[in-house]
C-alpha cells in the first residue's frame, strides 16, 4: 500500500498524512535500497521513497520480537518512528519475551518513546 501512495504522490500532496505500517514495515523495510534506486524513475515524486519512509510512515513490531529486525528497521527509520505492538490474539508473548525486546533498546529515552510516547504522539492520547 505504501508504495501505490507514493506512486502516485499522495504523500507530496498531503505531506502530513501518517500511515501505521504493522510486521516491521511489511517487507517495505527490507526492499528499501531496492526502492531507493527506483526513485530516480519516479521522476514525479518530490523526495526520495525512504525520506517518505522517515517522514510519513511509522512502524511497529507486531509480536515479532527479535532484536535482528529492531535494528533493521532502525537502520532506515529512528526510534520516534517505531510502536511497540504485540498481534494479538495471534501471538501472545509473556513477560518475558517483553522484557528481552526492550532490553535490547539501549536508550531509556527511545525505550520509552517505542514503549507507549510514540503512539501516544502519533494518536494524540496524551
């Protein structure tokens, strides 16, 4: 779905417009460098498709905590991007898988922004 919006300029015209995307991005994450080298293609796009990337999408974890993909995805977005969620009730992790996942964020300043300050920002529920 991200890549139809840009496709077709929705994020140039509505450059506020926040998508959430669920599974570390939906695969987009990991096609990035492939993307970016289209984007010279895309002549009717006004950015990059990964500046769209850290500009308009954020990016959650679903349940899937392995530590490999939290740095992937911090690789191409910074922590403000990024929502802690679980993919309930596929996966129901217990405490301690939690406590591993958050762990593996150094930062106590981006452990809390992944932990709840992100989607209380983004959804406006503080």
């Amino acid at each position: 779905m991200a890549g139809w919006l840009a496709r077709v300029g929705t994020f140039d015209r509505h450059p506020d417009l926040q998508l959430v995307l669920g599974h570390w991005g939906e695969m987009l994450l990991f096609w990035m460098d492939r993307v970016d080298s289209l984007s010279s293609v895309a002549k009717h796009l006004e950015r990059r498709v990964s500046d769209y990337i850290k500009t308009n999408i954020h990016i959650t974890s679903s349940g899937m905590f392995q530590e490999r993909l939290l740095r992937h995805t911090l690789d191409f977005t910074s922590a403000d991007r990024v929502l802690f969620s679980t993919d309930y009730p596929f996966h129901r992790p217990d405490a301690a898988a939690v406590e591993q996942f958050f762990d593996a964020i150094p930062d106590p300043s981006d452990r809390s922004k992944i932990a709840s300050g992100n989607a209380e920002a983004l959804f406006r529920l503080a």
